[in-house]
C-alpha cells in the first residue's frame, strides 16, 4: 500500500469503528499499481467512485443505506473504507454489496467490507459460488492459472440472484444484467441516478474481454464464444448515459477528469457519454475477433 493510503487509513481510523481488513493479495504483477490511492469523486447524482486507481469501486448513497459494487484486492478494502469516509458518508450504512465477477481483483475485498457492515451480499448463481468459495469456477477461462495467484478470502452468506432481478436498499433500485465470458458469473449492473428532475441511466460495465490462462483457447469452446458475443452486444445495447468499467483506464477516467477540471461554464461533463457502452461493447467485440483469429494461425 502506497504510504500516501496508509497515512489515510490511518486518519480515518481515529474516527470511526476499526475496520480489520484481510491481508493484502501478494501473487499478483500488477495489484501495486492498480490500488494506487485515487481521490473518491461524484459520477453523477448520488453515485459516487470511491475505488482505486486501477480498479473500480463505486458507492450509490441513499436515505436507508448504501450500495456499493465490487470491493477490489484485499488491500483495496481500507483505501475503499477510507474515500467513502472522505466523501462524509459512513462505510457502516452500506447495506448491500455487489459484485461484477468473482475474480481477485474485483472480489478480493468483499469479505472485510461485509463483515465490517454486516451488508447483503448478492451475485448470480454462478458468481456466488466463485465468492463462496473464495476462487473462480472450475469453467471459468481464467481457473488455469496457479491455486496461489487467483485464489482470495471466501464471502459468506451470498444471496443467490436472478438475471434482472432488481436488488433495492431503500428507494435505491440496481439490476444485474448477466453477461458471462470474461467469467460465467460476469454482471454488469444498471440503475438510475438523479439531480433534481434530470435522472441518467448509469451503467457499471462488467469486464467483456477474451482473457484466458495460458492454454486455454476459445476457439475450442465455440458455446463459450456465442455467449461472450450475446454479452458484449447486450453492453452495447444498454440505456447508458454514464459508465463506468470494472478497470477505469478502460473507459478513461483520467481523461474524462482532466477534462471535467477544465470545464467551462455550460459545457457538457464529459462523464456523460451516451455512446460510451457501444464503444466499449465494440471494443470488446474487435479484441475478441482479434483472439479467434490468432487462435487460428
């Protein structure tokens, strides 16, 4: 952990519940660069990016509790606790959290964040096994790589969901979207945010990318490949106003920040992009072709 994070871990634990997170996830090349500490901001409305630099966190803050969707590594877990903190809303409000896919880096902090809040949790069927079992599925593309690397702390108590079955805190409302391939529990997660009478359609993406372990081919799985093609073109298709990925540089964060900064008065906040799903979607379905073509060869 970054020592700028630890030193704000460190301040907000004088002023709330200590919060006793897993230990950090080692058997990784790239988890330091991806929790980097990075400022908690507004999306829009009461959605809000509370993750890290690499890796997506987002909280939707309501009157009766809070949402908040995918947890990070097991080190992101505190640098998550602490941006909630830093926006003035309690990590103990959250009463449901859920989860993109059961992968490490997007699971990984899960099981701190519930225990500290005593939240809900709820994935697909397949997803919560990935969480119970604190690794991914035995068809996932991704089991191949070693026990040690992909492995992170199980979830208790996951409540099973259906495709589309609206999960609500309050007057807080999320649907899941089923949209396996990256991983058979893949979800990617809409609902609805406002600021005084305009409401956006916010869209958190699921990863929707051919990544594999070493040896996998997608080529010899052709059912897995119609099903990554029906989830890239459903992200695509989706009412989608604000997004945001599982990895923010996939959908450029920083850019979009570095231009929000330097917004005039009346232009347009670069967050809101109702073509954003269908590039990604597009971007997604070019890098799958790409693979399939280099499988071939």
């Amino acid at each position: 952990m970054q020592i700028a994070g630890l030193v704000l871990v460190l301040f907000v634990a004088f002023q709330a519940p200590a919060f006793q997170w897993d230990p950090p996830h080692k058997q990784c090349d790239d988890c330091e660069t991806w929790n980097k500490l990075r400022e908690p901001f507004k999306l829009y409305g009461n959605t809000y990016y509370v993750g890290t630099d690499g890796l997506s966190s987002i909280l939707i803050t309501g009157d009766a509790g809070h949402i908040l969707l995918d947890g990070g590594l097991e080190q992101s877990a505190p640098l998550i606790d602490a941006n909630i903190r830093k926006l003035g809303f309690k990590t103990q409000d959250i009463k449901l959290i859920v989860n993109s896919h059961g992968h490490f880096d997007h699971a990984g902090g899960i099981s701190s964040l519930q225990r500290f809040t005593g939240a809900a949790v709820a994935a697909s069927a397949s997803g919560a096994q990935a969480l119970q079992n604190g690794i991914n599925t035995p068809d996932d593309p991704q089991v191949g790589f070693p026990k040690e690397f992909i492995a992170f702390p199980r979830v208790k108590n996951v409540r099973v969901i259906k495709d589309g079955e609206v999960q609500r805190v309050g007057s807080l409302a999320v649907t899941p979207h089923f949209t396996p391939g990256h991983a058979p529990g893949s979800t990617t997660w809409t609902w609805q945010s406002c600021e005084g009478q305009r409401c956006l359609n916010m869209v958190y993406a699921d990863s929707i990318s051919a990544v594999a372990a070493p040896g996998f081919k997608f080529t010899d799985h052709p059912e897995l490949v119609a099903q990554l093609r029906r989830s890239i073109t459903l992200v695509g298709e989706l009412p989608c106003d604000v997004m945001v990925s599982t990895h923010p540089g996939f959908t450029q964060i920083d850019a979009k920040l570095k231009r929000r900064a330097e917004l005039k008065s009346g232009s347009s906040d670069p967050f809101i992009d109702p073509q954003m799903c269908r590039a990604y979607a597009a971007n997604a379905m070019k890098g799958l072709e790409a693979r399939l073509a280099e499988e071939k060869k």
